[in-house]
C-alpha cells in the first residue's frame, strides 16, 4: 500500500526545501546579472568613447584643411600685390595691363571663394569644439560610473556569494537522507525550468503557480495523499495548505 507518512514527509522536506530554493534562485539569477550589467556599462562607454574620438578626428582634419586654405590665400595675395605692382609700371603697354588685370580679377574671386570656405570651416570647428567638450564631459562621467560600479559589484557579488554557499549548506542539511533521489532529481530539473518555483499550492482546484484549473481527478489523488501529483498544466509538484 502506498505510504501516506511517507509522502507527506516527502512533500514537508520539499516545501521547506522550496523555501530556501526561492531565495537561492533569486541569488544566483543577481549574480548572472552582475556581469551582464557590468558589460552594458562598458559597452557604453565604449560608444560614448568612439563617438568623442570621432569628432576629435573630425576637428583635426578641418583645422588642417583650414590651414590649407588660409596658405593658399596668402600666396595669392601676395601674388596679387606683386602683380598689381608690375601693371602699375607697365601702364604704356595696354595690352599687358589688361592681361594683368585679368589674372588679378581671377585671383581675387578665388581668395573670395576661399575666404568664404574658410568662414564655413571656422563655424564648423565651432561647432566641433563644443562637441568635443560636451563628449568629454560624458565620458568622463561614465568612466567614473564603471569604475565605481566595478568596485561596488566585486563587493556586492563577494556578499551575495557567501549569502549562496551559507543557503547551499543549509539546503544541504534539509535535504538530508530523507529524499528519494529520483523525487530531489525531479524537484531540481522543475527548480530550473520552472524559475526558482518547482512547488505549487492548489487552491480551489486552481495550480497557483500557472493558475490553470486541474481536472477533478487530480484533486482526488492529491487530498488522498499516497503519491507526489504533479500540475498537468506546468508540472509543478502540487501541495495542498492542509498538508
Ligand atoms: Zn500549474
């Protein structure tokens, strides 16, 4: 015949087991969490860091442009005033003063377009510099944050670690010699794939773990108590308040 003490010794040591399993499950997913933050927050500086050496790069190339352009111009103003020299001593010959004056007309409108360029380049590096600055600013932040994450985390994990090994010892001792090991086995498996809950209680006839209402049957086998019943819903090991 089966055992009625027996199961419901089982299903005691199992709820008392659930019980410290909730936390340590909640335990052990804090510590999974942990490294993952640590990686979101680097990640982040990362992109923030790229982000600031982009425009630093930017900056650069726009000031050595800059640089070209205002040395192209003052070639070619002094090209200007050495022409605008030379036409003033050759005012006899027509023929040559309109050519110089030609290539003085071209020059100027080049140093025009430049010196606009120039104007264009200079709102633009502005424009950089103050990003740049900004950038700065939030690196700067970040890598404060990291570095204060990582030492609160090596802190907050070493803590949380030890809470884990203290729960895993007492998990040890309610464990005991008294569980069949298949039953431990299975209440495991159900600990994993069931977030941290491999027990559920039925009330009314409703799993409180899926709250899927169970066939009349189940009911029945539950309350006579000479075997461990299972949700059919989530496979939950059921219980009832009484037992
Ligand atoms: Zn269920």
């Amino acid at each position: 015949m089966p055992d009625l003490r027996q199961t419901l010794k089982t299903l005691k040591t199992l709820k008392s087991l659930q019980e410290l399993d909730r936390d340590l499950y909640r335990l052990q997913d804090e510590l999974k969490r942990f490294p993952q933050e640590v990686t979101r927050k680097r990640e982040k500086l990362r992109v923030e860091s790229e982000r600031l050496a982009e425009v630093v790069k930017k900056l650069t190339e726009t000031k050595v442009r800059l640089k070209e352009i205002e040395d192209l111009t003052t070639g070619q103003r002094v090209r200007v005033r050495k022409l605008e020299h030379e036409a003033s001593e050759s005012r006899a010959d027509a023929a040559l003063l309109v050519a110089f004056q030609h290539e003085i007309r071209g020059l100027k409108r080049d140093i025009g377009e430049a010196e606009e360029e120039g104007l264009g380049m200079l709102g633009e590096i502005e424009r950089l510099s103050a990003e740049r600055v900004a950038l700065q600013a939030v690196v700067a932040e970040l890598e404060k944050e990291f570095s204060l994450y990582s030492t609160n985390i090596d802190k907050e994990s070493k803590h949380t670690m030890d809470r884990a090994q203290a729960m895993e010892r007492e998990r040890k001792k309610r464990v005991g010699a008294e569980l069949p090991p298949d039953v431990l086995g299975q209440y495991e498996k159900l600990l994993a794939s069931r977030e941290g809950q491999a027990m559920a209680e039925l009330d009314k006839r409703v799993c409180q773990g899926c709250y899927v209402s169970v066939p009349n049957n189940i009911y029945v086998r539950l309350a006579r108590c000479t075997e461990l019943v299972h949700c059919p819903s989530c496979g939950r090991i059921l219980f009832l308040r009484e037992a």
